[in-house]
C-alpha cells in the first residue's frame, strides 16, 4: 500500500493569548500575540488555532504571530450559511490581511490551511511575503489516483459529505487513523478533543470542497516564494518512501515558478508537532 491508497482513507474519518480579533460575520476569528514582522498561522481541517501553540511561544517574542480558528472547526462557533465555505474564508483573510496592513505577512498553512494559503496566493499574489505550506497538496484527490479530475470526484465527494454530515466522528476509527498522522500519544489525543468538538456539517462542507477543488493549474500564478514541507513517515509501514512520496508532492506543484519542497525524517502529517526543528529552521530561514 502506498500514500495514494493511505489518503483514500482520510477524508473518511476525519470528519492565545493576548488580544483577540473576532466578528460575527467573518469565518474565523483571529488571536494576536507579540510584535515585528507578522506571521500568519491558519490551522487544518477540524483544527483550531491551539495547533500552533507551540510555534507562537517560539516566535512571539519577536514577531507579531495571527493565529486564525475558522468556524465550526473544534469550538469556534459555526457559521450560520457553510455553502461556499473556503472561498468564503479565503476572502475574509484577504479582507483581514488589508484591513490590519500585514502584506509583508509570512503565511504558514497546515494542511486545508494550506491549500488556502495557495488558493489565496493564486488569486492575489501581494498579499504576502512567503508562504510556508504544511504537509498540503494543490489537488488532494490525485494523491490517490493521478487521474483524479473535479468532475469525476463530484459524485463520491457529494456523497461522502453526506455521510460524514449525517454519521458524525467513530472515535476508535478517528484515534486509527491519527497513529498515522501524529506521533506522540499526547498529541493524538489533543487532535481528538479537537475534531471532536468540531462541527460536523462545516468539517463535511470543507472536505467536499477541499476534494473538488484543483489548484494545480492555478498555482502558476503564485508570484510569493513558497516552502513545502513533505511527511511521508507515517505511510512508511504501508510501502511509501520518501522518494515515492516527493514525486507526488512535485507533481502537483509542477507549475509553482517559485516553490522549493523539504521532506521532513520523521514527522507525520503533524509536522510542526512532530518534527518542530526542521520547521522552526525552515521558517527562521524564510524570516
């Protein structure tokens, strides 16, 4: 078994401080800490800003850190409308990044929060100063079968949101399938309380969007210098290496004029978890 088959699996069971930046309207609410160069942190699916904890305590003492929660993920309050819930935040952090000046801002993406970092980068290529992607694909789909268009998941994605909006999460599944993503068993249990407390029908709205939507095109247009951090680790046990699995991150970023891609040894999906030198070393390097 290799990545492409592993991630088949994942849509399926995956259902800070000082000031605090939040409106009724917007899909995300925004934690302020530190000052200096700003970096903006956007967590993944069912995620909220707690994931980046740690890197805020590394950086805030000499950089303004943004940490976004996005709604219905973990405990921030859901929105009332979720139809067009990614372009919805992509548009209101363009709206906060111009509203708060932070253009200069270095924007680090964990997973969907990545693919919204790129999506944003693609439409609007000055609103940031360098992206740093975590363990995120343009196409999420096409890690499993290359072949993989936006038509042809439609139907499987439609109805795997309907069953994820309907069955809600299976804690024993859910902890499986982390083991393969998080290395500590303290982390795993703090990514459960997370997606546990998420709201169901956002974290299916998100995961259908995310598995319809293909950025591998688009990313052409991406002027911001970009860092890709590649796990692999966690599939090990399954067949895939580190050089099958760089293929595929290289696939699908052909067409970023400016990315440069670093595969992490050991971490898993949970990069900034479970390998944070190599991550606070590519992000002091960008800084």
């Amino acid at each position: 078994m290799n990545l492409r088959r592993i991630s088949k699996i994942i849509p399926l069971l995956l259902s800070l401080t000082i000031a605090s930046i939040a409106s009724a309207d917007r899909s995300f609410q925004v934690e302020v800490t530190g000052s200096g160069r700003p970096i903006i942190f956007i967590p993944g699916l069912a995620c909220d800003g707690s994931v980046w904890n740690e890197a805020v305590s590394q950086y805030s003492g000499s950089n303004e850190c943004h940490v976004l929660s996005i709604a219905g993920f973990a405990k921030t309050a859901p929105l009332a409308d979720t139809s067009n819930f990614l372009e919805t935040v992509k548009s209101d952090l363009a709206a906060y990044i111009r509203e708060q000046n932070l253009n200069s801002a270095i924007i680090v993406g964990h997973s969907l929060g990545g693919f919204l970092a790129l999506s944003l980068a693609s439409e609007q290529p000055n609103l940031a100063s360098h992206l740093l992607i975590v363990d995120s694909l343009p196409f999420l789909p096409a890690a499993m079968n290359p072949h993989a268009t936006v038509d042809s998941m439609k139907p499987q994605a439609d109805a795997q949101r309907r069953m994820m909006s309907q069955s809600g999460q299976n804690e024993a599944q859910l902890r499986m399938m982390l083991q393969m993503m998080v290395t500590s068993s303290e982390n795993i249990e703090r990514a459960i309380k997370l997606s546990a407390s998420s709201h169901g029908p956002t974290v299916a709205q998100a995961m259908f969007e995310l598995n319809t939507t293909d950025l591998r095109e688009t990313v052409s247009n991406i002027k911001t210098p970009t860092t890709v951090l590649g796990a692999w680790y966690g599939y090990s046990q399954f067949g895939s290496t580190k050089e099958s699995t760089a293929a595929i991150f290289d696939s699908q970023y052909a067409k970023h004029p400016n990315y440069r891609l670093v595969m992490s040894e050991k971490g898993k999906h949970f990069i900034m978890w479970d390998d944070p030198d190599l991550f606070y070393q590519e992000l002091d390097t960008i800084l």
